[in-house]
C-alpha cells in the first residue's frame, strides 16, 4: 500500500473549523446528528445508484448505521454500509467546502464570537462537527463498485493525511478521538438518547450493541430508533417534538419552525408533502440562487436535495419533503424541468404554503409581524413574478403607513378609506423617515387621505406589478397625475383651486419657460402645504427611487 500523505484544507475549511469548535461546544451532541445524517445519505445514495445497477447492493443488502464506543481507545466510531467514497471524493468532499454560498458566509462573520455562533446555527455544519468532540478523526471509506479503500485522519488543525489501505466492507466509517472534557459521549445511553432526538425518523435503522446485565456491550445488535420515514407515518401518530425534530435536520436549524403542514394526496396526483416555516431566515436568504427546495423522494427513495422546481424563488425559505408516487424513480433535474407532474406538484405546495402563512397571520398577529418582517420581502417577489397568486400575497402582505403605528394591510386600508377615494396611495422611499418627511405627502396629511410608505428595496419593484388590488388602483404619489382632485370633491375647494390657478397662470408659464431645460412641465399642486415646491415625476417616467436604486446597480 501507499505510503501516508499529507494536504492542507482550504482556506474556508480552516476558518470554519475554528469557528465551529468555538462556537458550538455549548451543543457539541449535534455532531452526531451530522454524522448520522451523512450515513443516511449514503445510503440514500447508495439506494438510488443501485437501481441502475444491482450489483452494488448484492453483497450487503441490508443497509444500516452503527454506532459504537470504545472506552479505553476513548473512541466513538459511526459506521454505515452506503455508498462510500473513492479516493478523488474524499479529497472533494473532506478537504474543501464545495456548497456554494460559503464564501458569503464567512464574509458575514464578524469575528465577535457571540454573534457568529448565531450565525453558524444556520449554516449546515456537517461532516467538520466531529471535531466539536473530536481532537483526532479518522475515516476509512470503500466505495461500492470498487475495491479500493482510504484512510482519511486529520487533527482538524489544519491539515489531513491520506492514505491507501487494505480493501474493507463497502461504505464509511467515522472514528472520533474524544477530547479529554467528552467523555460523556463514551456512554451508549447518552448516545441512544441523541439518536432518538434527532434521527429517530430517518428511514434506515440505527444500531448499536445490546448491553448485558452489567451494562456491559455484547456482540448482539439492536436498532434503536423508529426507522421510518417520519412523512409515511399517519398524523395522529407523530408528535410536535418529533415534527419538530424531523425539523431541524431536514432544515439544519437550530431553531423550532414556526409552523408546518403535512399532507397525503391520493387520487389524481399521489404524493405527501411535509412542508415547514422556519422562523429565522437562513444565511443566504438574499441569494435568489442559493440552495432552495425541497428534499424529493419518489416512493419512499431519496431522489434529490434542494429539489428547486418544487417551489417557487419567492418561497425559497420554506423547507421540508415531497414524496412522490408518480414521478419515475430516474427522475433528473432537467426532467423536472418539463414535468406536467412537477407543475402540479409546485402549485399545491405553494399553495399550502401560502394557507400556512395566512393561518399564522390570522392566529397570531404578532408572530407573524415578525414572520414578516424577516420573509416579507422574498414572498413580495412572488408578486412579480407569480401573476396567478399577486393579490393573495399582495393581500398578506404588511405596508406602513401615515394612518397607524406599525403596518396595515390593503384590505385595513381600503377599509378605511373615505367616501370619495377610490385610489390607493403610495410613496416609495429609502426608509421610513425620509417617506415621512417627504414633502409629496404633505397635502395628503393635511386633508387626512392615508398614504402607504413603502421602504423595502424591493418595493418600487413590487409596485411596477401591482397596478390594481381588489380594483382599486395603486398610485404613486410622487407621480404626474397623484393630486388630490380625485379625492377631494368639495365645491369650495374645487373654486379655490380654480382661482389659484387663474392667479398663478402667469407665473407658472414663466417658470416653465425658464426651467424649460430641466423639467417637463409646472404645475400648481394641492400636494404641498409647508414645502414651497416639490419634484415629481411624470405619470410614466421611471419614480426617482428606482432610478436611484437602478445607478446603485450600476445601470
Ligand atoms: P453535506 O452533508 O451537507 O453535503 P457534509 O459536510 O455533512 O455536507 O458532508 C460533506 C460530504 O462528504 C457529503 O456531501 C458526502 O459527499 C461526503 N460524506 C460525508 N459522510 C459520508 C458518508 N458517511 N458516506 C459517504 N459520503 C460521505
Ligand atoms: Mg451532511
């Protein structure tokens, strides 16, 4: 065999042990989350490669995970029979960190170590948390169709050593070297216990080795956990916790969901779907291509992670698995692409997506405000981009506005809208102190008509889609033809302005002429009542808040 040699992890890789080891030693058990985890999608792995060739699984049929400690070795070692690793995919998935938004990640870190341990609870730490308990590490590894096995070991310190050894069973195995305060992870009771908190629903059974009457481990086997898809299970049967659970390792959260539906479909389309809102925004929430979608099964087989043509962008926070019993088990990404059964599929989950986040904002007023607060901004680009369900979002969403502390919704607002009014009016605005402060309302102000102020970047984007809700025009204030005429009706008011304009014709055309340059045209406005003058732009030239965003962008 070869002799040992010796590489260097990636910068990233570097940076994120760090953090990791000293950020989650409060939750050092999640390692074993991770490690399970990883063992079940090699399985899955396995699985699904095995349809195509049934060579791979005949020697070992029956996949499992195994745990086991050794107290004098002071070691837990996780092993599974799947789908294992050659040589050039351990240097791959061991050494770098190849998912895409790292980078972006580590920029967001601020060295405070506080802080970014919140951080790196969204991020999905796996396979490096073995050495949140580990100071050594080693991984043999075989891949199925291969004979050749690897020797993987690493202090996580900077660098890993690999090596060629003696062909061993097919799939992985992880053996940790406990750091002296770890002990506790040497007991199999604090193990089975772990086990069952976080992978109790995982499809493949864990085990680990029967005690005898001393409490000592025997050469016998047990399985320790529910090994069945927690989604095949009938509702009445799964408890909050394990829903929870099931949670945060689909979702690599820390944090419980918020809300989730779990749903069979018999009949015309045939799949379940279990589909949850989280409550903190993930780190690349901002990244329209970030990792999105849901786990896909087809009947009861892993297919894909981050299965995008399953939900819209705008719903690319909502996370969970579809299991399909219609979809072939070859189904690829492109194939999803051009799936009648696919589009099916999307629009029910988007669907039941949308029922969940209107339940939570009829139930609990304030969780979801702040629900909002964090996702309301993706979910308004499903207005843009989603003809078919603009107005129901455009009808959950939260606006603020001159007539109520916080926010309103549309419906409050035509609510409250006078005798008279038949418009809807807005102004777009970099923040909530400039569209206060902004002289385009002051004549709204002054005669009470309520104006929303809309201060999402997104906004001025969402609003170019959203001309009409429940028939009622949405106007810009800030635009040629948003004066308050069509609001105030009064006859005196409507002679005054007549005299006004009469009285000022001169003045106004001189002003024209000598700012012929620069703008369009002049006119006397009922906007105003402190500011002498104000801009605003025509009724179908771009609003001055895009174009601003729109230099930002470099346009
Ligand atoms: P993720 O699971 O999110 O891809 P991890 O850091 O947990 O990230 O694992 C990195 C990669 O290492 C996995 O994607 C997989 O390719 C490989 N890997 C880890 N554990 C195993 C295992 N037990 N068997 C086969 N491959 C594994
Ligand atoms: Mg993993």
């Amino acid at each position: 065999m070869s002799d040992t040699q010796s590489f260097e992890f990636q910068t990233e890789v570097k940076q994120l042990l760090h953090l990791m080891i000293h950020s989650l030693y409060s939750n050092p058990e999640i390692f074993l989350r991770e490690l399970v985890s990883n063992a079940s999608d090699a399985a899955d792995k396995l699985r699904y490669e095995a349809l195509k060739d049934d060579s791979l699984l005949a020697d070992d049929p029956e996949l499992r995970i195994e745990i086991e400690t050794d107290k004098t070795q002071r070691t837990v070692t996780i092993r599974d029979n799947g789908i294992g690793m050659s040589r050039d995919e351990v240097v791959e998935n061991l050494g770098t960190i190849a998912r895409s938004g790292t980078r972006n990640f580590l920029e967001q870190l601020s060295g405070d170590e506080q802080k970014d341990s919140g951080l790196i609870g969204q991020f999905g730490v796996g396979f490096y948390s073995a050495f949140i308990v580990a100071d050594r590490v080693t991984v043999n590894t075989r891949r199925a169709g291969s004979e050749a096995a690897v020797r993987w070991t690493s202090d996580g310190e900077g660098r890993y050593t690999l090596a060629d050894i003696e062909t061993r069973p097919r799939g992985t195995e992880i053996i940790l070297h406990l750091r002296e305060d770890q002990d506790e992870f040497l007991e199999p009771m604090r193990l089975r216990h772990i086990v069952k908190r976080y992978s109790d629903h995982i499809a493949l059974p864990v085990r680990m080795r029967k005690a005898d009457d001393e409490g000592q481990p025997t050469e016998e086997w047990e399985t320790i956990n529910a090994a069945s898809a927690l989604w095949t299970r009938a509702k009445s049967d799964i408890s909050d916790e394990e829903y929870i659970e099931f949670y945060k390792s689909v979702a690599h959260d820390f944090e419980d969901p918020l809300r989730w539906a779990h749903n069979r479909v018999e009949g015309n389309q045939d799949y379940t779907s279990l589909v949850y809102l989280p409550k903190r925004a993930p780190f690349d929430l901002w990244d329209r291509e970030s990792n999105h979608g849901l786990k896909l099964y087809v009947k009861r087989v892993f297919i894909m992670d981050d299965a995008k043509q399953l939900l819209p962008t705008w719903l690319r926070f909502v996370r969970g698995v579809v299991d399909s019993n219609d979809l072939p088990l070859n189904v690829s990404r492109e194939l999803l692409q051009s799936s009648r059964v696919v589009d099916k599929l999307r629009s029910a989950i988007t669907k039941r997506a949308l029922d969940m986040i209107q339940g939570l904002a009829k139930d609990d007023a304030e969780q979801f405000a702040s629900f909002w607060e964090t996702f309301g901004p993706v979910i308004k680009e499903g207005i843009v981009e989603d003809a078919g369900q603009r107005e129901r979002i455009a009808g959950l969403a939260r606006w603020h506005t001159t007539h109520e502390e916080g926010t309103t919704t549309l419906d409050a607002y035509i609510e409250r809208m006078p005798e008279g009014q038949d418009k809807i009016y807005y102004l777009t605005a970099e923040n909530l102190a400039t569209a206060k402060s902004s002289p385009h309302i002051e004549g709204f102000a002054k005669k009470n008509v309520e104006v929303l102020l809309l201060t999402d970047r997104v906004d001025e984007w969402v609003v170019g889609h959203l001309t009409e809700y429940k028939d009622k025009q949405l106007v810009s204030v800030a635009r040629g033809e948003a004066d308050l005429q069509s609001v105030v009706t009064d006859p005196k008011e409507e002679a005054e302005q007549a005299r006004l304009e009469t009285l000022y014709k001169d003045t106004l055309e001189r002003l024209g002429t000598s700012l012929e340059a620069d703008v369009e045209s002049v006119r006397l406005s009922q906007r105003l009542t402190e500011s002498p003058a104000c801009l605003v732009v025509g009724e179908h030239a771009m609003s001055r808040h895009l174009e601003q965003l729109l230099k930002q962008a470099g346009e």
